[in-house]
C-alpha cells in the first residue's frame, strides 16, 4: 500500500460521492483514476461507454449473459 497525498477538495469531493455511491473513500478515488486511466488511453471513447464496457465486464465475470440473436431478414 502506498501513501499518497491528495488536495483537501479532491478528498472532500470523494467523500461525498463515496457516500452517494456506497463506497470507502478509497474505492471511490480509485474508481475516478481507473476511469481517468481508460479515458486517457482511449480518448475517443465517451464516459458513458466507458462505464458501460466495466459493468458489461463484471456482468460476464457473473455469468449473466444471454445470447445475441441477429436478425436474419438483412
């Protein structure tokens, strides 16, 4: 584990949102850097997409999948 020193509004900030989001404030900093990260390397990415590429990856981590049925008319 290492230290790092944050800015008191960032700490302040992610007190709030690990409250409204139910979790540690240590979870919720590394939410933020984990979704920073991927958004600096895929810059053409929106945030929105982003999340939706995590919650998909946990979904299939759980085994809550379901086949994708094309349309055979095209």
């Amino acid at each position: 584990m290492a230290t790092v020193k944050l800015s008191k509004e960032v700490v302040s900030q992610a007190k709030i949102m690990s409250k409204a989001l139910n979790r540690s404030l240590a979870g919720q900093i590394e939410h933020w850097a984990k979704i920073g990260r991927l958004a600096e390397e895929n810059p053409d990415l929106t945030y929105e997409f982003i999340k939706n590429i995590l919650i998909a990856q946990q979904e299939a981590a759980a085994g809550k999948l379901e086949a994708y049925q094309f349309d055979e008319k095209q």
